[in-house]
C-alpha cells in the first residue's frame, strides 16, 4: 500500500515543491492550506508538473482542531509534514502575538490529532534561525541553540522542543499521559532547519509567490528586475563581514524538497535510530546579499537598481550549515548550484508576467 503524507501548508512556496518531489517519489498526498499566504497557482502547477488531477486538496485552518481531527478521520495518514505557519521576521517583530498564535496552536492540533488517530511521522517545518547569533560557524545540529532574534525564531524553537516531548511522552507513557486522546499512538519526528530557501521549479510552473510586499531577498530582486518594484532595499551594509552584508546559506528549493522525501522515507521505512531526530538543511556554503545581488545580475545578464538601507530588525549577521549529518543519515546533499537556481527563479518571475 502507498504511504499517504499530509502536506499542511502543502499550497505555498516549500509546500508546493514537496509536494512534486512526494508525488514523483510513490507517495500520495494529501495538501491542506488556508490559503491566507498563496493562491491556488503553485498548487495548480503541480498538476501540471506532476500531471495529477487526483491530489487532494483540504482547504482548512490547521488551527482549527476540529477541522485537523476530520482530516485525520477521512484520510489513513502516515506521514505529516508541517509548513501551516507564519515565516516573515521582521512581521513577526511587530506582530508577536499573530505569530505566536497562529504558528504554535497548528503544530499543537496536529500533533494531538496525529496522536489520537493511533500514530504517526511528523516532519517539522524548522529553521536555521533556531540558532539564533551564534560565533561558532558553521553551525552542526550539535551547536547550542542561542536565544532567539525574533519571535518567528521563537516558535521555531518552541515548536522543536514541543515535538521532542511530544515524541518522548508517546514512547514513554502512551495513555496514561495523553488520557484525552481516543486512540492515542507513538509520534516520531524529525525536524529539518532549513537555511535560506531560493529558487524554483526547473518547469518554471511553481515557484515563490509572496502577496504583497516580498519579505525574502530573491522575489524582491526578481520583481525589481522586472519592474514590478522601483528599487531592491539591501538591509545593512555595515556588518562585519567582507562586504558589509549579511551572510547565508541559500538553498535551492528542490535540493530543499527532496530532502524531505528523504526524511519521510527514513521515518516511515522505520529507519530512524531515535524517536526525535534533527538535520540541517543547506549547503555549506555562505553566500553574502550583495554577493547573490551581483551573481543574479551576472547570470541572467540584468542591471538592478538596488540601494542600501538601514538593518532590518531580527536580522543576524552570519549563519551557515554544516550538512555533513544529512549527507550520512539521509543520503541527501545539496546538488543545485546558485548561478542555477537564480536563473530559476528569474525564469518563474518572467512566467509569472507571461514573457
């Protein structure tokens, strides 16, 4: 029998790209979302991708319990993963509560409709802002998690530690700790931190797709190039790095997706050494802002206007992964390189403006 994922928040950017690498991979899928950060777009180019017309699609508020325990219900589910949350830093600086709210109450509905429908995988949506400013770089899974820059971070952390003592509670106790739960199972999990997700799908028929003003770099540097913005804010160039700017490690979002059917695979083939495991997801590579900037410019033979601006609140100054425990327990490394996934996303940009 095909082992069933659910995909929460399976509409937007990452969510879309798992879904692709889910379905080419055997496994069926079931995609819930809201729909409060994305269109139906993505959702329909991975039917178009895929050429799936079957997939189906939940539109629901994972902080609604209710509408989680009905999903559980109606679908044998072997697998979650969690993407329904919040992920802008600098809105979740001025709007704790919205992110707090929203992003711990999904997580804690899934996992106790996960639980009492008798068990089950749970793949959760991290990041490397778990971090928070560390000195030590690379960061390894084993590097202290510093207190949090932003609230965004903070439930990330939060979420994490939630999941771990979900996953012990279940092992260890089962009944006697979760007794109002109907049928209550073992959760395993395991949280993946991803480092900065760039790109799109080498269709060009999935891709990022902010509403509003873009918070991540690359779709303000798209949109600048082609002229949807004025003018690309660069947040900072007084850091201390080679040239004043940020640095991260930029992810390509298919490398990002299959790394997530690697894990899924690891959890549901009953690979898994502990109950709770933790991968970083990235390349290992820093790459600065003003770096990505000039190489998007060199790649795809465009001139942006950009300007420099204030540092922008959350922020921190340098974080990059050392992937070398997802390479060895998941078989999964990071293949794409920036100068192709820059050219991705620019393609995804002039698909979107129909050129």
């Amino acid at each position: 029998m095909m082992k069933r994922v659910l995909v929460s928040g399976g509409a937007g950017y990452i969510g879309s790209h798992v879904t692709v690498e889910l379905l080419q991979a055997g496994y069926d899928v079931v995609v819930a979302d809201n729909l409060s950060n994305c269109d139906l777009t993505c959702f329909e180019g991975v039917k178009k991708i895929t050429g799936r017309n079957d997939i189906p699609f939940e539109k629901i508020d994972c902080c609604e319990r209710d509408a989680v325990d009905r999903l559980f219900s109606e679908f044998r589910i072997d697998a979650v993963i969690h993407f329904a949350a919040f992920k802008a830093v600098g809105e979740s600086v001025a709007e704790p509560l919205k992110y707090y709210r929203n992003n711990l109450l999904s997580f804690l509905n899934i996992l106790e409709a996960a639980s009492a429908h008798g068990g089950c995988n749970v793949l959760f949506s991290s990041s490397a802002t778990v971090y928070g400013e560390t000195d030590r770089l690379p960061v390894t899974e084993e590097s202290p998690r510093q207190p949090a820059t932003s609230p965004y971070g903070n439930t990330k952390q939060m979420c994490e530690d939630i999941l771990r003592d979900t996953v012990m509670a279940t092992a260890a106790y089962g009944t006697e700790v979760m007794s109002g739960l109907d049928k209550p199972g073992p959760v395993k999990g395991i949280s993946l931190r991803y480092f900065n997700p760039i790109g799109a799908h080498p269709s060009a028929l999935i891709g990022e797709l902010p509403r509003g003003v873009p918070n991540n770099l690359v779709p303000y540097i798209t949109q600048t190039a082609i002229g949807k913005r004025e003018c690309l804010s660069i947040f900072g160039n007084d850091y201390p790095t080679q040239d004043g700017t940020c640095l991260r490690d930029y992810i390509d979002v298919v490398d990002l997706a299959k790394a997530h059917v690697a894990a899924v695979s690891r959890m549901t083939d009953g690979r898994m050494e502990d109950g709770y495991e933790i991968f970083n997801i990235g390349t290992g590579r820093p790459v600065s802002v003003l770096e990505l900037v000039n190489t998007f410019e060199k790649v795809n033979n465009i001139k942006l206007n950009y300007r420099f601006a204030p540092r922008r609140a959350g922020d921190i100054t340098a974080i990059w992964a050392d992937p070398a425990k997802a390479e060895k327990k998941l078989g999964w490394k990071a293949q794409r390189t920036v100068e192709e996934t820059l050219a991705s996303a620019w393609a995804w940009e002039k698909h979107l403006a129909g050129k």
